[in-house]
C-alpha cells in the first residue's frame, strides 16, 4: 500500500510541474514615486464638499478681523445632517469644515482661547459645531477633514513663534484626538500683507497630524500629501502630474504653473486638489447665488477629470443649513454625472491590443481589463514594446463625445502622451482627440463622433504604460467648441495669470478670488475698449 501510495505520488510530480509552467506572470515593477495608502484613499475620493462657516456668516464678510464679538455667531436652525445629506446625495463622500478661520474662531469649545462657540449663544454656549459634524459624518459613512487656520487675527500671542506655534499644535491636538478619524488636513501659509512677522514650524505640525492620525493626507502649497493646484477656479492645467518636488514649493508662494501641472520629473507623490467655491464668496452672502451645474461640470472635467480631487465650497447660512438653491444645483450637477457617466458605451465591446504582458494566454493582463470598473484591474503590455494600442470593436455604430480615462496609479503614473482614433465610414482611420497625462481618471471632451471601431494610442510613457479603464460617454449638456477641449486654454490667457500670480504671491490664499475678479474685470474691459 505504501509503495502503491509512493508510486502515485511519484506519478504526480510531473503534472505539478507542468502546472508550474503557467503560474501567471508577476505584475511588472512600480515606477517610483507611488502614492501612500492615505494618498490612494484621498484619490478615489474624487469629489469632497468644503463648509466656510463662522462669524462671516453673520457679518456679510470673507475676512473676518477677529475683533466681531462671539455673540454675533448664533444659527438658529443649525443641522449639520442636512449638510452630510446634501453631500452624500450630490456624490461627495469627504467634508472639510473650517474649524477656524483667519479671524481666529473656533467652531469647537478650544480650552486654549475663549473666542469660539463658547461664548456664542448658540447651543447656550455649550454647542460644538465640530462634533456633531463628526457625529452625523460617521453616521452616514462619509469622511471628515478639518480646516484650522495658521493665521489667527484674534490670538493675542500671534507673532511669538514658540508661543503661537504651542497654542495651533494644543489647537490642533484637540481637532485629531477628540473628534475620531480625521482624513485631511488643510492648511494654508495665508497671512496678510503688513501683518506681524512669525514662523509656522511646518515640519513640527505634518509630523505630529501624521502620528495623530495616520489615514489623514496634509493639503498644503507644498503637499507633503496633496498640493493646492494654485488657483481657485477649479482647474488644473491640461497636463497634470501627481510627481512634484517638493523642495521645490514654498509655502505661501506657490507657482502656479509648477503646482498645477506637477513634474515629469518630481521625486515625490503629490496630486493636486482643486478648489473652488459655488458662489463668488467662501463664505454665505444674502446677495450671492450658485454657479449653474452647466459650469459645475465644466470645473468637473477640468478637475477630476484631469487627475486631481475638486473640492467644492458649498457654504451653509445664517440659519445654519445649506441655502435650497445650492441644494437644487447640486442635485443638477449630480444628475448630469450620473447621465453621462453610468453608461459606458464601450462596455459591450470586443478588446485586444497590440501585445499582452505574459502572452495572450495570460487574462491577469488582458486588454479587457480596461472595460472593469476601478483600478486595480489593467491591461499591461509586454515588454519592449514600440507599439501600445489598445482596440475597441463595438458592435454597433456608437455615438459618443467623451473619452474616459484611468491608469493604476498604484503602480505608478506612466502615460505622457495620448491619442484616440476612430474608424470612419470611409475605412480611414481618424484621430478625434488626444492629450497629454492620464493619472487616476482622465476625461476629454470633443465633437460627437459616430463609429463601431476605436483604437486608443499610448504615444509616449515613461516606462511600460498600464492603462485600467476606457469609457466612451455622450454628454448632451455641454456645449464642445472646436476642436479643442483636450489641450483646452486656460479661462484667462498667461500673460494674466502671471500678473496674477505675482500680485498673489504675497497675499493669502483667500485674498486671491478679490484679486482674481478684479484682474478679469480689468482684463474684459481693456478687451472692450482696445478692440
Ligand atoms: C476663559 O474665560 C474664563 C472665564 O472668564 C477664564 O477663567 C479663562 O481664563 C479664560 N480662558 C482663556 C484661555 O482665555
Ligand atoms: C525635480 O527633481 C528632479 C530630480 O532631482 C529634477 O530632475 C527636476 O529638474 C526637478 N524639477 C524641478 C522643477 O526642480
Ligand atoms: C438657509 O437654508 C434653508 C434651506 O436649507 C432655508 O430654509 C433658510 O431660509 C435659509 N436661511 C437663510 C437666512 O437664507
Ligand atoms: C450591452 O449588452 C446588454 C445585453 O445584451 C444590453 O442590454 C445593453 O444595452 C448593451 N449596452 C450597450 C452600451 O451596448
Ligand atoms: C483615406 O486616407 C488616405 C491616406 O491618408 C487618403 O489618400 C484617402 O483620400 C482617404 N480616403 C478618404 C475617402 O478620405
Ligand atoms: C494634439 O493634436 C493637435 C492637432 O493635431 C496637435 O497640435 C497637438 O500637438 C496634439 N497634442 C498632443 C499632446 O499630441
Ligand atoms: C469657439 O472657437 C472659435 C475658434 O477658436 C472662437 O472664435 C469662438 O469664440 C469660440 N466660441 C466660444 C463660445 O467659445
Ligand atoms: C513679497 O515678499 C518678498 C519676500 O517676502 C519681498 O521681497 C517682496 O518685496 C514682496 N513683494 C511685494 C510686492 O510686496
């Protein structure tokens, strides 16, 4: 019987080996730098609603001087489940709230100053804005950030950098240990000209939010996690990489150019994050309305639909809940996504492509890993390729105007020139939009085409491109001019956005929308009269 049991045993050692013949090809190597897990996390986010509230709210200003009296903050109807409702069902899974803005009150009951909600009426005096956020977040499933600013105009001991520096880490030790999981931190070098001269120790805070809370991701000019995109319409540039230098960004004096198109070259993970307010205001105005959900859209595709998370104010009132008009647009916004964006008309489609890392035997990497929803599926090529297509047959003659985009990231951002080409009826074969960086998703915008057969082109990559979704959409609400969206022009030409730039440099992040309105005003008039 042992024999027997050896000699079968020994009968089987081929087939094990044979078996080992197809253990699957191992995933090629991560092109350095790789975004962390919180950095991954804060990606897949996508889309997080930004709350300015505060004394502001009250006194009809964007910058409070710190000297209007706590008694003045008083939300009659204050619900901050409506403003987590509003969030979910508008497709926004992360809140940032400005636990304290530059005029120095807090929203919580700090034990290190008095000017906060403590001395308000609201609630009594015994009221936390932060914690029933964070209550009605966690209830619902959806992330909390915090905004705490550095700038304080109320703080008596601002401009004694030991002093100050103490009392914003006692501050914002409070905001990380009280309140449960925190998913970013945002912070600004903001400080107004002529104002007292302090350092911020930056490297002290970044060190001491990651200990407190290591699934948070730092917003900041200069990352360490996501860099501000260095405006405040909601765009990136058309290229946008996820690679930066960090050394070589300043705090509170950003480059607009390097930060909103990143570096091929840069050493360090550091997507961008666009923000950008629903009205002309951060915080409520009786007098302000709602952009359309035409332009949220529009600041869509140039947002998260170029590799960069769209953090959109959406600022509650005096009552204490997000205004109906903001609601309703947010609903528009969030239905003409879903319209768009559910269907994918390429999904029945038959693809292959130019090669398959491990032969075509090998499914881990088959072109029809890019139709699967998410990233962690793709295509990859084999190696030392020159040619990376990927094809498309569809079937049927398919309309559509919108390519979708996305690249695993987690193995590194690749792609640095794209095209796609769409067979005609003639039997030619035509390029109907290309661009420049992919990264997490990338979404191009052009006249409708008609056709059953596509090819999408990698034309150039900065090591063996890995591509994880495709998606053709028909957007019927935007208006495409041309031919340009992919390599579309920035909303004010360069020559003003340096000027811009070079005026913002010393001012606050918050003081840029006044100087970015005046400018356009400017501009649009010299356009009328040098005509
Ligand atoms: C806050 O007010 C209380 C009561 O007036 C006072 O005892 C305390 O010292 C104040 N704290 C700060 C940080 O100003
Ligand atoms: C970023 O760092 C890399 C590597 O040192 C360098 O090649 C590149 O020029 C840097 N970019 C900038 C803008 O300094
Ligand atoms: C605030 O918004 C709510 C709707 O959510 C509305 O009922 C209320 O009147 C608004 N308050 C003000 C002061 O506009
Ligand atoms: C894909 O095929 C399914 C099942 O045949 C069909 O219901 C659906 O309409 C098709 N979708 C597209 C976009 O062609
Ligand atoms: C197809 O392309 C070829 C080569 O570019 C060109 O010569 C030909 O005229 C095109 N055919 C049509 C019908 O446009
Ligand atoms: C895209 O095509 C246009 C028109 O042919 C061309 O000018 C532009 O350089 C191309 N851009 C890229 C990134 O290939
Ligand atoms: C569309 O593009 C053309 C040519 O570039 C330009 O003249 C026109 O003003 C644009 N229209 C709009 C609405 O942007
Ligand atoms: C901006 O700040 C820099 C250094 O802090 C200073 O040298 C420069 O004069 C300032 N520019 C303006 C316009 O205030």
């Amino acid at each position: 019987m042992l024999f027997f049991n050896l000699f079968t045993f020994l009968l089987s050692i081929p087939t094990t080996t044979t078996q080992s013949v197809h253990t699957p090809k191992p995933p090629p190597l991560p092109v350095l730098p790789i975004p962390s897990s919180p950095q991954l996390t804060w990606q897949q986010t996508e889309l997080s609603l930004f709350l300015h509230f505060g004394p502001n709210t009250f006194t009809d200003t964007e910058w409070g001087t710190g000297r209007a009296h706590p008694s003045i903050f008083n939300p009659t109807n204050l619900d901050a489940r409506q403003w987590v409702r509003v969030a979910k069902d508008s497709g926004f899974s992360k809140l940032i709230l400005t636990a304290k803005h530059h005029d120095g009150f807090c929203l919580w009951p700090s034990e290190y100053t008095n000017y906060s909600v403590k001395g308000s009426p609201w609630r009594g005096g015994a009221g936390d804005v932060v914690a029933e956020l964070a209550v009605a977040a966690r209830e619902m499933g959806v992330g909390l950030g915090i905004y705490l600013s550095p700038w304080d105009r109320h703080e008596e001991c601002y401009g004694k950098s030991v002093e100050y520096n103490e009392f914003y880490i006692g501050q914002m030790t409070e905001l990380l240990t009280r309140y449960g999981e925190i998913k970013e931190v945002w912070l600004d070098g903001a400080k107004g000209e002529g104002e007292k001269d302090m350092k911020y120790f930056f490297d002290c805070w970044f060190n001491l939010i990651h200990q407190l809370q290591p699934g948070a991701v730092i917003f900041s000019d200069a990352g360490p996690d996501t860099r501000w995109v260095g405006d405040e319409t909601g765009s990136s540039s058309s290229t946008c990489w996820s690679l930066f230098n960090r050394s070589a960004a300043v705090i509170g004096g950003t480059d607009s150019e390097y930060s909103g198109g990143g570096d091929p070259s840069g050493l360090d993970w550091v997507p961008a994050e666009c923000d950008v307010s629903i009205r002309p205001g951060w915080f409520w105005h009786a007098s302000q309305r709602p952009k359309s959900a035409l332009t949220l859209l529009d600041i869509y595709y140039k947002s998260a639909g170029r590799n960069c998370l769209l953090l959109l104010n959406v600022p509650p009132n005096s009552s204490g809940l997000i205004s109906d008009e903001d609601i309703q647009v947010l609903k528009e916004f969030a239905d003409m996504r879903q319209s768009i964006f559910s269907h994918n008309l390429a999904r029945n489609a038959t693809v292959t492509a130019s090669s398959i890392r491990g032969g075509v035997s090998d499914a881990q990497y088959s072109a029809c890993n890019v139709l699967e929803e998410g990233i962690y599926t793709y295509w990859a090529p084999e190696e030392n390729q020159v040619n990376w297509v990927i094809y498309l047959d569809l079937r049927a003659s398919v309309s559509f105007n919108v390519l979708q985009v996305q690249e695993p990231i987690h193995m590194g951002q690749r792609v640095v020139k794209f095209h796609l080409d769409v067979l005609m009826k003639n039997g030619n074969w035509t390029t109907v939009t290309n661009g420049t960086t992919v990264g997490y998703r990338r979404l191009l915008q052009f006249p409708e085409v008609e056709s059953h057969s596509l090819r999408f082109v990698v034309d150039q990559s900065r090591a063996d491109p890995l591509i994880s979704y495709l998606g053709i959409h028909l957007d019927s609400f935007s208006v495409v001019n041309g031919s340009s969206n992919s390599c579309s022009a920035p909303l004010v030409n360069s020559k003003l956005q340096t000027r811009v730039y070079n005026q913002f440099r010393n001012a606050s992040v918050w003081n840029l929308f006044e100087i970015a309105t005046k400018n356009i005003i400017s501009y649009i008039s010299k356009q009328l009269f040098e005509v």
